[in-house]
C-alpha cells in the first residue's frame, strides 16, 4: 500500500517507494540511514544537487519579498529570469514564455509552430520523449505513448540516428547521420512540406538512450526545415543548462532552432518550471497578433528567483564547462573500462554528464539484456541490476536495457569514480547469480 497519494507511471498496489528523509549535494538518505549517490540528479533535473545553500537562500529571499502574482504584471524577478535564459542561449533566442514544466513547454511550442506557420503537422523522433500531456505525449516516440495516444492529430515519427542499432544499415556515425538524414528528408516529401509546422527532436536524445547524432545530422535537419519554411523546436528540457557540456546541446554543433523548450536543470527543479525560448522572428509573429495560450503560473516569481539563482551558480562555479570536462576526462574512461571487464556491457556512450550503459545478452548480436519497454516497467533482468547497484549505493536511472548516468553537475570526480565503481561491482554482483 502507498497510501493516499497516487503514483506517476505506477500500479499503486505494486510498488514500494523508497521514504527519502533528505538529500545533500549529490546524496541523499531513508529514514533507516542508506544514503545514495544519485548519479540520476532525481529526474536528471538536479544540476546543482540537493539543497544547495544558494537556491535555498533566494527562495527564502523572495518568499518573504512577494509569493506570487498573476503572469499579466511586469516584475522584475521575471524579467531577471528571462534575461538570464536569454544571455546564455544561442543565436537570436531573446524572448521567453514561462510555462510550468517540460511538456507544457512543448506543448506551446508547438502551438507557436502551427500559428506562425498556419500548418497542422509535427515530425518527432521515434526514440523521443517530450512529456506527459495530450499534445506532448503523441509527439513522443517511445512506449509511454501507447496507452493514451488519443491526440496523435498532425504527428508523424520519424527515426533518427542510432548508430549502435542502426536501423539504416549504416556501417559507421557518419553513414547513419547521413542516412537518417535522407529518410527524414524523404518523409517530409511524402507528408507534404507545405503541411509540417514543425521538426521536433532533442538535439542529444535523452531518456531514450543517451543517442548523441553524428557531427552534421543537426545542421542537416535545420538546412531541411530552411528549405521548406518549416520550423526547428529543439526539446532541450533534459539536454538544458549544461547538461551535454554546452550550455544547450545543440550548442555541440552549433545549430540554432527557432523555439527551444527548456525546463529541468534552468533551476533544478527546487520549483516547477519550464518554457519556450522564441527566435527573434517568431516572438516578431506575435507582435501585433494575441498569442492564444497561457497558464496562471507562467513566470511564478518563486520559479524566476530560483532560475536567477541556478544560473548565477552554473555560472560562476564553471559548472558547464566542469561538465564536459568530467564527461571528457572521468566518466568517458571510466566507463570503457568497465565495458570491457563485463561482457554484458553492449555499449557506452555519452557527453557531458549525460551518459548511457546499454547492456545486452550477447555482444555480438547485440541482443537486448530487456525487451523496448515503457520505463517504470523493468524486466526482472534490469530490475536486478538495478536492486544491486542500490545495494552498492549508487542510484541510476534503469530505462528499457540501459542505465543512465545524469549526475549533478556539482559532483566531484571522486563521487564519479566511486558511483562507477559501485557499478561495477554491482554489475559484477549480478552476473554471479
Ligand atoms: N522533454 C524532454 C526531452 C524530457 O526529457 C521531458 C521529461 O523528462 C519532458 C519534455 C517533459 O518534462 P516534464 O516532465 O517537466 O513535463
């Protein structure tokens, strides 16, 4: 029994959630004292890790200063918190819609999409996830689609470069970029460029597997979109505010969209909220037309004194450069190493402080260690590795048949060394039963 409150992504009856008493930087604890190096950052949204002094402090700070007030008033904390997105991103990104979280930012994303271009269609990536609500969900391309995929009105999948299981046939990155190019760009002509708003994707793809696409495929796909007056939406809710390294993962080939959704690390999720970053032609769109769309909490003041904080600290603590050094020089070796002492490791692979384990039964055919499946249900295989990693203190996200690493970006690298070799030996645990 879980009690009264009712579980995302659950059978209510069937599980038994871990009761957390705290958290501190990269750690957090029970209430019967195991602690847990949360090498997910939670949600891989806890850029700066638990409680962290400053984040607290401005919370504190702008409680006592003002809770709250309707999204229609000017006040300064918002235009702070818009000020300090927009210095950090790309290009000609310069204007901000609050939302509350992730998929309602995709959601207006897309909607500005359809506006702006009049055009009903959205491609998105087999492989995706880009939320929770009706709109977000059709767009997304993994298993969390199926059970409710009730407004699937306008999107179309398309498959994007996986080199690991390449579904082109590709021999190396480069031939699969090139080919997953191709197939996208034959898609847009069966669908009719005329009718597709928007090419949705994140541009490092995230909870399906950590797939980094070949150097070109990005600017490939934003030459695509230019050739036909439709619209890139870069989902950087997972990818955002130095998670791959770069401030925004498509900042690793620097390609520019013309909407970019935002969420998770923008301020560590101490406070719910997201949004949509909106290229200088189209907030130009909106100048002198209503935009339709809006929530009672866009730019809550707690949220934008939050962001103000959180990126003040990425900042000043280098925390996105550290990111792609820790990613380049700690978890990279790290992790090829241990895929060569385990024969069930398939492949590694990762940027930044973003990094996938894909374990499999056999490394030549590269079969799964588990079936492609909706995360939350874990095959009884990935929920033992899962059980054995937490026994060895270490707390990854297991997904389909992978683990994921999303650390904080605070972590040390000694933390990294020691939350690896917990699984390690977690992996090693497993292989002996
Ligand atoms: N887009 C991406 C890429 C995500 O990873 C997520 C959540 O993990 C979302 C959108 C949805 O965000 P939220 O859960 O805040 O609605």
């Amino acid at each position: 029994m879980t009690g009264p409150v009712f579980y995302p992504w659950s059978a209510q009856e069937e599980i038994d959630p871990v009761r957390v008493a705290g958290g501190a930087g990269s750690w957090f604890w029970d209430e019967q004292g195991n602690r847990w190096l949360d090498l997910h950052a939670q949600m891989g949204n806890l850029h700066l890790g638990h409680q962290h002094p400053a984040l607290v402090a401005a919370l504190r700070e702008q409680a006592g200063r003002m809770c709250t007030i309707a999204p229609s008033f000017a006040v300064d904390v918002r235009d702070e918190a818009a000020r300090a997105i927009v210095e950090v991103a790309p290009g000609d990104l310069e204007t901000v819609l609050f939302t509350t979280g992730g998929a309602e930012a995709v959601e207006h994303a897309v909607r500005m999409a359809r506006v702006v271009t009049g055009r009903p269609k959205v491609l998105a990536a087999y492989r995706s996830y880009h939320g929770a609500t009706a709109g977000a969900l059709a767009l997304t391309g993994d298993p969390r689609r199926w059970p409710v995929d009730t407004a699937s009105g306008g999107a179309v999948h398309f498959t994007g470069p996986y080199p690991y299981r390449s579904e082109f046939h590709a021999e190396n990155a480069a031939q699969e970029g090139e080919r997953a190019l191709e197939h996208l760009r034959r898609l847009v002509g069966y669908e009719g460029p005329d009718t597709i708003a928007a090419i949705l994707v994140e541009p490092v793809v995230g909870s399906n597997g950590v797939l980094v696409p070949p150097d070109g495929y990005l600017a490939g796909v934003r030459r695509l979109c230019d050739e036909h007056g439709i619209l890139l939406i870069a989902d950087e809710v997972m990818t955002g505010f130095g998670r791959c390294g770069r401030w925004f993962a498509g900042d690793l080939w620097d390609v520019v969209p013309d909407l970019m959704t935002f969420a998770k690390g923008v301020n560590s999720g101490y406070v719910p909220v997201g949004g949509v970053l909106l290229s200088r032609a189209v907030a130009a769109h909106f100048a002198h037309r209503r935009y339709p769309g809006g929530l009672t909490y866009s730019g809550h003041p707690l949220a934008c004194a939050s962001i103000v904080a959180a990126l003040r600290v990425l900042r000043e603590e280098n925390l996105v450069d550290r990111a792609a050094a820790l990613g380049r020089d700690v978890v990279g070796p790290a992790l090829a190493e241990l895929a060569e002492r385990h024969p069930v490791v398939g492949d590694v692979r990762g940027v930044g402080l973003a990094w996938a384990v894909e374990l499999v039964r056999d490394r030549a055919t590269r079969e799964p260690l588990a079936p492609y499946a909706a995360p939350g249900t874990l095959a009884p295989e990935m929920a033992a590795v899962l059980a054995a990693c937490k026994r060895q203190g270490v707390w990854p996200l297991a997904a389909g048949n992978r683990l994921h690493l999303f650390p904080p970006l605070t972590i040390t690298a000694e933390e990294l060394t020691a939350g690896i070799a917990g699984i390690d030996r977690a992996l090693t645990e497993v292989s002996e039963l």
